[in-house]
C-alpha cells in the first residue's frame, strides 16, 4: 500500500471521527462572553494576576476584561520597547501596566491547551486554512472515538492563536480580525 492512499484513507477517518463532535458555542459549565473585533490583530496575552486580556494590534494595545468583555485601557503605540517579539512578552498598560505579558500570536508563542479542571482545547486543520478548535472535557478528546463524550466543537476559522488563561477560567481565541472569550461558570 503506497503512502498515499494510507494518508487519504487516514483522512477519511478522522473526518468521520470528528464530523460525529457536536457544535456548541458553550460547552458545559461555560459561556461565551464577547466576540471583540480587533483590526490588525497581531498578539494576545493573559495577565497572571488579572483576569484580563492584552491584545496587541497594528495599531496598539487593549486591555479587556474578561468577565464581562469590556475593554478597560486603549493605547494606539504601535509598537515600543513595550513590545518583544523574541521573548514573546509585552509591557502591560491600565491596570497591569507594570506586568510583563508572555503573549502568542504572529512571531508564535503559545497559551495553556489544558486547565487545572483537567479541560482541554484541541486543533484540528480537516479543511485547512480553516481551524477547528475543540472543547473537551476531563480525561476527553476528539480525536479517539471512545473518548469523544462531551466533546464539542466551539470555533471554526483561520486561528492565529488559542488558549486557556493561566488561572484555567478563561478561554481566547483569536484570529488576524477578532476574538472571542469565553469564561468557566462558577
């Protein structure tokens, strides 16, 4: 058997592996607070002692609550000492401005894939560019058919960069043009 045909028949499998994972906007014991629309999006980072979110733009910084989706502090420096694409951190502003950010986006850099509630998030580019984020709960995954159970998909478009905040609460996903949080209920 060439190659070739032991990748199309992997393929086909794993896209009728993962077309069985449901949609959901909000997964168990979550809920999405806003989609923020953010031309020029280039990075993003989770304070570690606030549950806030920088983001970075090509035309500066915002800082944004994640409890509630509002945005708190507006720079328009486009970029700074502030900012270290080879460290991948970022001086913070507002509220956290004496906090160096690690943040992920365009140079790559990464955020938490996993929680302390043991949830994870997980890739899958079927139909690349588009990307297919996916929730899974406890000891779960998409990718392995008897483990799928509460699974769902939550986000499907071109992601720049994905993740949990450091405190597991929060979850961000963002794209060259938005992005959307959602936070654990409690």
């Amino acid at each position: 058997m060439d190659l070739t045909k032991i990748q199309d028949e992997n393929r086909r499998r794993l896209a009728v592996l993962l077309n069985n994972v449901p949609h959901n906007e909000n997964p168990p014991d979550w809920k999405k607070v806003t989609t923020l629309a953010v031309g020029g999006l280039t990075d993003i980072g989770f304070s570690k002692i606030t549950n806030q979110l920088l983001i970075i733009s090509h035309s500066g910084r915002s800082l944004v609550n994640c409890s509630n989706g509002e945005k708190i502090a507006r720079d328009y420096d486009e970029y700074g000492d502030w900012y270290d694409a080879i460290n991948l951190t970022s001086q913070g502003i507002g509220s956290v401005a004496s906090e160096i950010i690690m943040i992920a986006g365009l140079n790559g850099g990464g955020l938490p894939t996993c929680n302390q509630y043991r949830e994870c998030l997980e890739l899958t580019s079927l139909q690349w560019p588009i990307n297919d984020i996916y929730f899974c709960p406890n000891g779960k995954s998409v990718l392995i058919e008897h483990l799928q159970t509460n699974c769902c998909r939550i986000f499907s478009d071109h992601v720049l960069c994905y993740g949990f905040s450091w405190d597991g609460r929060f979850i961000a996903i963002a794209t060259s043009s938005d992005v959307t949080i959602w936070r654990r209920l409690e």
